[in-house]
C-alpha cells in the first residue's frame, strides 16, 4: 500500500492524479492520510492518527507548513518500524504564480518544515538556496509583445536533472524536469548508505537564501564562467538502521501519555530506506482551470514529457523492494547530451569545418572540373 501525506499543505489530489492513477495500475493500494485528524481512545482522549502498518511506502509531497512536534513522532516511528518514506520537499517558498505582480519579481526565502532536525538525524540536510543550470534547462513562454504569440525563452530555475546511471533507479532514464530546485548534502551516519540519485549538469551553481528572482533575466546569456559548481545533488537514498531524532527528547507527560496507551517508543530502527528529493514539484502534474490532468513531467509548450513519472515509479518500487519491475521499466538507451559551454566556445571553429571547408571543396572541384574541360578540347 502507498500511502499520500494529506496534511501540512502537501500537494492536491488534482496535481497527484497521474502518479495515483499509475500507481493504482501496476495494482498497488492507494490510501490518503491526514494524520493531523483526531480519533478517540478508550480513555476518552484523543490522539492523531497513526501511519497504516500495511503502508509499503508513505509519500510526503510538497509540504507547505511546519510539522508539530507529534505528527513528526509518528513518521519517525513508522520508519523506526522499517517504513519507507519517499520525501519531496521544497526548501524555498519559489513559484511562478509569484512572477504575476507589477514588478515581475519576487524574493524567494527559506521555508521552516520543522522537518530539518529530523532529516539531519536521518543523514542528510536540505539547503536553503536556488538551483540554476546553465546547460540543461525547461523553457518558459513570454509574449511577444509584437504580434501577441507566445516565444519560448530558457529559464535557468527549471533545472533538467540528470539521474544516476549508477543506480538502478536512475540508471538509462532521460533527464528529470524540476521546478525551483535546491541541493542536499549528506550528513556522516553510523551505519547509513547514502547514493545520489539525482544532480544537475557540470555547469550549475546554487544561489543562497534570499533569491531575488527576476523575470528580465530571460533576457541574459547565461556566462558559463559563474557556472562553475558541476553535478549539485537533488535526490538521495539513504538506506541502514536510523536512529530516532526523538531519542532522550520525549517529555515526561507525553511518554506517560503513550505508555498509558501501550506504545512502546523505539529509539533505534530495523532495516528501513527513504528518498529525499529537494524539489516537491518533481511529483507533481500539471492541471488547468477545466479540469483537465496533463501527464507527469510533461511540458504544454515543448509539448515533450521528461522521465519523471518513470523516476518516481522506480522510487516507490526500488524502496518496496521490487527491484525486478524497476530492470523492466529501465530503457536500452543512453543519452548524450551536448555540451553548451564547449560548443560556445569552439563555434567559429565548427562553422569554418561545416560552412566554409565544404564551400571550399566545391570551388576547387569546380577549377579542376573546368581546367580539365578546357585542356581536353583545346586540342
């Protein structure tokens, strides 16, 4: 069973209906949770619901507002347990509807999850910055103000992130489209596996909280040389037996609370997995006023889908352990991407070799064709 955090903000139904709706087709069981809803106990009292013990995988998608400090302790418990929890979060409050005012410009700041200690405890920590990729980027449209049609313009927040051929998860998938990325590190963890799952090109870098972001700069070549920081990590694995961020932290009247309720608090977890993605749109469908549900990573004026659906159904499988079905999914392809910065730079180069060089190879044979011509019948 696949169980989708409600609470907290977390993203719609409407903009999760593709991956559901995939999800339901490969026959797993979808179930929706709010665990911030209340239920009676046999004292009287009431506590927040408790994460589904048959949950393979608990799906946090896009959170928007802090986490308590109880809701907290029962996904911490449930990965202790051995739960799997894929995490897509967003760091920065970033979105385009914020691009709409007068000023066409926004200052992206730092979100507060109250989620960063227990990531940390995990082993690894998601940085408060923006992500831009030089190479590899989604275009957005502008009008053009001229005759009223739309023009596309590459807009260096939308990364293409490249996922990890050493990975099964990742491995011969096309590149991930993201929306107002930022980076992880991993933190040293006893015990804890770390892989990176996902990265940007080799010409990046990552701007730090605040981000003043502006629409005026479509208008800018980017200058590869301030886009020096190559491969900056957007998803990671960790796998191993974590440890409890609440170990030694409870308080007195909440342990007794749950002891009265026969819950036992476990400080130190079994085998268990989880992926954390810096980018909680990366789930995330696109739907219009009429209702109508774009597929997953497809972009309406490329009108081409990214591997996002594909990436996050090998997620969900590779921490269910259904390696099998992620081999099967896997395509024979491997994808060679250019590489801008060298092409800006050996330009003249290859417009000589492609343009001149073949010029050249007609006129000669055209000097030769009639030297021969004219030595011919000239006797």
């Amino acid at each position: 069973m696949i169980s989708f955090i409600q609470s907290y903000g977390s993203l719609p139904e409407k903009n999760l209906a593709d991956i559901k709706s995939t999800l339901s087709k490969a026959k797993y069981r979808i179930e929706t949770v709010d665990i911030t809803a209340k239920r009676p106990t046999g004292t009287g009292d009431s506590v927040s619901n408790w994460i589904n013990e048959l949950t393979d995988v608990l799906v946090i998608a896009k959170p928007q507002i802090p986490f308590s400090e109880k809701d907290k302790f029962r996904i911490d418990q449930f990965i202790m347990k051995g739960g799997k929890v894929l995490w897509l979060i967003d760091p920065m409050k970033a979105d385009m509807d914020m691009l709409r005012s007068a000023e066409m410009m926004f200052t992206a700041q730092g979100v507060d999850l109250n989620l960063d200690d227990m990531l940390f405890r995990y082993g690894a920590r998601l940085n408060k910055n923006l992500l831009q990729d030089a190479q590899l980027n989604n275009p957005i449209p502008i009008i053009d103000q001229s005759n009223m049609q739309p023009m596309l313009f590459p807009w260096l927040y939308f990364p293409l992130l490249t996922p990890s051929a050493n990975h099964p998860i990742g491995r011969n998938l096309d590149p991930i489209a993201s929306y107002f990325s930022s980076s992880i590190d991993t933190i040293a963890s006893i015990g804890i596996k770390k892989s990176i799952l996902l990265t940007t090109s080799m010409y990046s870098r990552a701007l730090p909280d605040p981000v003043r972001v502006h629409l005026s700069a479509i208008k800018e070549k980017p200058d590869f040389k301030y886009f020096k920081q190559r491969d900056i990590p957007v998803g990671v694995l960790l796998e191993g037996k974590f440890t409890s961020v609440f170990k030694n932290r409870l308080d007195y009247l909440f342990l007794q609370k749950l002891t009265e309720n026969n819950i036992k608090v476990l400080e130190n977890g079994v085998e268990s997995k989880m992926i954390i993605i810096a980018d909680g749109d990366i789930i995330k469908n696109d739907a219009d006023e009429s209702g109508q549900i774009y597929p997953l990573g497809y972009n309406q004026y490329t009108q081409q889908t990214m591997s996002n659906m594909d990436f996050v159904m090998n997620c969900i499988e590779y921490l269910v352990d259904n390696d099998g079905l992620i081999a099967s999914r896997n395509k024979e392809i491997k994808l060679r991407l250019l590489d801008k910065a060298k092409i800006k730079e050996e330009k003249t180069k290859w417009q000589l070799i492609n343009i001149i060089f073949p010029l050249g190879m007609i006129i000669a044979f055209g000097i030769f064709y009639a030297y021969r011509r004219k030595r011919k019948y000239a006797h």
